[in-house]
C-alpha cells in the first residue's frame, strides 16, 4: 500500500474506463482493492463516485452491490452509464 501511496499504481485489468481518470481516483480504487477498504473523504468534486467504480474493473471483483442514500441514485446511474457504460446496473429503492 505504501507504493501506491507513493504513486506507484499497479495496473488494473478489465475493464478501462470510459473517461481517463485522475491519479488520486486511480490511488483511491487501487488502495481499496489491495486493502479490501477505504472511508474516501475527498471534497465535493473530487470524484469519489468515479473512484469507487474503478474498483469494480476487475471481472473478478463483480458482481457488487452500492448501497447509498435514495437521494444518491439518479447520481450513481448517470456516473456509472458515463464512466463505465460496460457495467450493468439494477437500481432498486426501498423505503423504511
């Protein structure tokens, strides 16, 4: 983890991303994937969502499942069909 930290990003397999991602987004997914977990806390903007779906490039890795708040959806599915169109989703809402 420490070369990641360093910049040394591995490459991914997989899936390539629709759009070229910035290298903290590439850090952020590839720290995630070599720990098993990371609490992303970037600003507004930064692109957490993006970082999260570069997780998901490894085949192996899939499939997966996004738990977020309901206001969040219309945001996921618009940034998962822009960033990485190859995925499929299913979006269901529940209400407590």
């Amino acid at each position: 983890m420490f070369e990641i930290l360093k910049g040394h990003v591995p490459a991914a397999g997989g899936y390539e991303p629709a759009v070229e991602p910035y290298k903290h987004q590439l850090q952020a997914a590839a720290i995630a994937v070599a720990t098993g977990r990371l609490l992303l806390g970037d600003d507004l903007g930064m692109g957490k969502t993006f970082s999260c779906l570069l997780t998901l490039r490894d085949p192996a890795l899939l499939p997966a499942i996004i738990v977020m708040p309901p206001n969040l959806i219309p945001q996921w599915e618009r940034q998962i069909a822009q960033f990485m169109p190859m995925l499929r989703q299913h979006t269901c809402a529940a209400s407590f």
